[in-house]
C-alpha cells in the first residue's frame, strides 16, 4: 500500500488524466468562493448548461456502476447510499486494497486503471450520499469529471470526494471511516453556514 495518496496518484491514476495535469492531490474542505456565490455565477468550469449536464449525468452513471459493482465484490447487498458508504468502509482493509493494487494488471502507462475506476465510482457515491444528507449541496462541474466538488453555496466551500476516494486507499486515511467523515462534513457545513468560530472538528486533511 501506498503511504501518501500523492504516491497512488503518481502510480495508479495519472494516466487518466489530461497529458500535462499539473493538479495533485486536494484537500477535504477547500474555500471556493465567497459565501453565498451561486454556482452559475462563474464557479464552474463549463460555460454551457449542456456541459454541466453532462458532466452530471456521468457522475450519476459512475455511481449506478459503482453501487453495482462493489456490491458483486464485497458480497454486500446495498438497501441505502448510507449503507453502502458503510459496507466500503468495513470491506476496504489493508489486506483488500493491496489486492485491488497489486492485482491491477492495466497497462497504467495507456489506460485507466481498475483503482481510477473504483475511486471514481466511490467518489461519486459519496457525493450522493451527501446529497441525502443535505439537500441544498450541489455538484460543481469540473474537468475531468471526477475532479467535481461537492458544493455548498452558503458557505462557498466546495468537498473534494473524490480525492476522499484515493486518500482512504493509502496509509494516510486507510483509518478515516468514509460514513463518519460525510457526517463531520455535514456538521462542518453547518457551523460555517452560521458563521460560528467555534467550529468542530474538521475532517479536512
């Protein structure tokens, strides 16, 4: 397993990229905008409604993909989003994330990989999950898809889980429990929404 998620992303992601990427690895919680900075005001990285819709709608297909797919291979039946966030947390241990390493045989030179692929796909999950959790966060199209943030326009501040994804398949956050970081956002969320010094916890990293 890789130690650092900068090291994963350098071994088993990049090559999904634009040639030349120059982004690494973000943090948790970033500051995107001002407070109360509406996502059509200039945040996203598409000009046009069809763009953004796209965009989406992949999002939307990586998650249905994903909730298929990582049920088959944990052997766990999702009822929820909840639950499936969960199951992913208990199924993903040192021992399964080295197999889904190690036994990757994509040519990670010219392809994607199976771990961009299953990153992606709980990334995606995750932004769904947190939809449930509030209803007024939206995605913030971004290119590549992927690198979307979840957003929240009270606050201006984006969530960035898909980088949640790659750094719970390191040695740096194997330990943050996915379901219990969703939460702590939301209740980060909460605090900066009503402007609150004494935050709690962040679970940014």
């Amino acid at each position: 397993m890789h130690k650092e998620p900068i090291e994963l992303f350098k071994s088993h992601l990049i090559s999904a990229y634009p040639k030349g990427w120059s982004g690494g690895i973000k943090g948790d919680i970033v500051t995107m905008a001002k407070p109360g900075t509406k996502i059509l005001d200039g945040l996203s990285h598409y000009d046009t409604e069809n763009d953004r819709i796209k965009i989406i709608n992949q999002l939307y297909k990586m998650k249905e993909i994903g909730l298929k797919e990582i049920s088959s291979v944990t052997g766990f039946g999702f009822n929820s989003l909840k639950h499936a966030v969960i199951s992913i947390d208990e199924f993903y241990n040192e021992d399964k994330i080295n197999n889904l390493i190690n036994g990757d045989q994509s040519n990670l030179e010219e392809s994607v990989s199976d771990v961009f692929i299953r990153t992606v796909e709980i990334g995606s999950i995750l932004g769904y999950r947190l939809f449930e959790m509030n209803t007024d966060l939206m995605w913030c199209p971004a290119y590549p898809y992927w690198e979307s943030p979840i957003y929240d326009f009270r606050t201006g501040l984006g969530l960035n889980v898909y980088h949640w994804a790659v750094k719970k398949f390191t040695e740096y956050g194997i330990d943050d429990g996915l379901d219990e970081k969703c939460i702590a956002s939301i209740e980060y969320l909460k605090y900066a929404q009503q402007g609150d010094t004494l935050e709690p916890a962040s679970p940014a990293r």
